[in-house]
C-alpha cells in the first residue's frame, strides 16, 4: 500500500492464495483505497467462455471502421450508444 500515490487505489481481482494484511495508517495518512473484485481466475473466465461459445452467446457491439471513429466519440459524449463501439482493424487498409 505504501507505493501507492497520494489518494491512489489497489484493486485486488480474485482472491489471493494467501491473505495480505494491511495496516489501517497506510489507508488512511496516504488517503489510498482498497477495493476487490470476484471476477474468478483464469480457469473460470474459460470456462464461462466455453459455456458462451456451446450456447451461442455473444456482446451486443456496433462494428465501425476507423474512418468513423470521431463520429462514434461524438456518440459517446451524447450518450447516443447502445452497444459497445468496436472498430473493425480491416478498416484501416483502406486509405
């Protein structure tokens, strides 16, 4: 904790093997936060991939090509987006 900047954060994704302690003065004189996430591991996110994958589950996204990129940020910043903007790599060997 004491690397972390003033009013820094640490994130810990899943759960270590072995538990860390943390001293309450590193939080609170460098005004840093704790946060945690169970998202799962590696294992975990496969298997959910491979469930997706024999289920036919797929993201909602809007395919755009690079060309488009300012218009989608315009979008963003309208809230005019329903779906995640991907922007499709062949795109970009046109000129």
């Amino acid at each position: 904790m004491d690397l972390l900047a003033l009013d820094g954060a640490m994130v810990v994704v899943g759960i270590p093997e072995n538990q860390t302690p943390v001293g309450s003065f590193s939080l609170v004189a460098g005004r840093r936060s704790l946060a945690g996430s169970l998202i799962g591991g590696i294992k975990e996110t496969q298997e959910m991939l491979d469930f997706c994958s024999k289920n036919d589950i797929a993201s909602e996204i809007e395919l755009i090509p690079i060309q488009k990129v300012n218009e989608a940020y315009k979008r963003v910043l309208n809230s005019d987006v329903r779906y995640r903007f991907v922007i499709d790599i062949k795109s970009l060997e046109q000129k």
